[in-house]
C-alpha cells in the first residue's frame, strides 16, 4: 500500500529532478498516453477523500511538468504512483458508484424505452441501499386499460420455501440505467405486507402498500 507520505517523496523528487536537470535514460512507455487514461476516470474522483485528490493532482501536476522537460522516464514513476494509489481505492469507487445507481433509479413510469415482459419477469428488486429484497414472478396487467396493474414479488422464506407473493404496484418501482430493478423499502416494511395465495391473484396491488407509507 503506497502511503502519502510516500506520494510527497515522489513528487517532490520528480520536481528536484526537474531542477537539477538530470537527462532519461529510457523512456519506459508513453507518459503521456498513460496521463490520458487516466484522465478517462476522472469521474472516479468524485468518490475520492479531498486529501487522495489533492495528492493526485499535484502528482498529475509534477508528471505534465516532466512531460514538459524530456523526463519520460521519471514521469513514467509519477504515473505508477497514481495509478497504484488509484487502484487500491477501486473496490470502494465501484461500491459507491453502484449505490449512486440505485439511488438515482428512474421512475418506472418515466422510462422512455421499451421493457419487455419477459425481460421483467425473474429480475431481482433491490431497496436504495443496495439490498436484495426479491425476484418479480410476473407481471399482472389489468385488461380494460392494458396497463400493468403490480408485479407479484416473491418475498422472504429459504431456497423457495416460506416466500410470498407480495402485490407491488408498478409504478412504486425505479429503474437503473444497468436495468435493475429498486424499490424504496426495507425489508422490515415488506415483513408487514400481507402476501397473497398463489391460487387467488388480486386484482389490484396490496391493499396496504400506500396505507403503511411504504413507498419513499
């Protein structure tokens, strides 16, 4: 894990090199392209602690000004430093980028593109935090509009076994841009939902689904 006491020494002594003129022996790889993919995640350093992003930029800083003066090489070293700071961030960046996804769902009643039903059925609906809360069975659509009334989300028990089958109107639902499915509940909500027989579908949503406020 490179510390950033670690990251100063390497741009200070990219910036000494610089003063003191010292000549590349070899240029390792293009500096400069190196720069440049990693100018493409740059919309990773939202997620970054201010100090991380400091750090980065005066390193980014330090490698443009040996670019300038031939160093490819000692620019070459900056550039591993960055990457390696960067990469021992991803697993959190990733995280965080998927829970701006799923708080940032679409509505399902704003989606623009066309959702197959088949590709409803089976999906797996997640709260905003990220937390699996179960998979649709089906998609139940009321004949006189042609709209869908709710999805039957099957809910709870183990290995298919103690699930219900809960009504959720369609319109309680959001969307990811990666096409998952959210809805903005916690379990503890849906524990409190009375499920319905899979021999005797309703023809509406649960009754109790506005009335316990459920829906955020």
């Amino acid at each position: 894990m490179i510390t950033r006491s670690r990251l100063i020494q390497i741009s200070a002594g990219a910036l000494l090199a610089v003063s003191a003129g010292l000549a590349s022996t070899q240029a390792m790889a293009d500096c400069q392209d190196r720069l440049e993919e990693l100018e493409e995640h740059r919309d990773q350093a939202r997620y970054y602690p201010d100090e991380m992003r400091r750090d980065l930029r005066q390193l980014r800083d330090s490698a443009e000004l040996l670019l300038e003066t031939d160093r490819e090489d000692l620019c070459n070293e900056v550039v591993d430093a960055m990457q390696e700071t960067m990469e021992e961030r991803n697993d959190e960046v990733q995280a965080a980028q998927k829970q701006a996804r799923l708080e940032n769902a679409t509505p399902v009643s704003e989606v623009t593109e066309v959702l197959r039903a088949s590709s409803i059925k089976g999906s797996i609906v997640r709260s905003a935090d990220g937390k699996e809360l179960g998979t649709i069975e089906d998609v139940v659509v009321t004949p006189s509009s042609g709209e869908i009334a709710y999805v039957a989300l099957s809910y709870g028990g183990f290995l298919g076994m103690g699930e219900k089958l809960i009504a959720v109107p369609w319109d309680a639902l959001r969307l990811t841009e990666g096409s998952v499915f959210v809805l903005g509940v916690q379990q503890e909500a849906l524990d409190k939902l009375e499920g319905f027989d899979e021999d005797e579908w309703p023809a509406e949503a649960n009754e109790g689904w506005r009335a316990t406020d459920t829906v955020r």
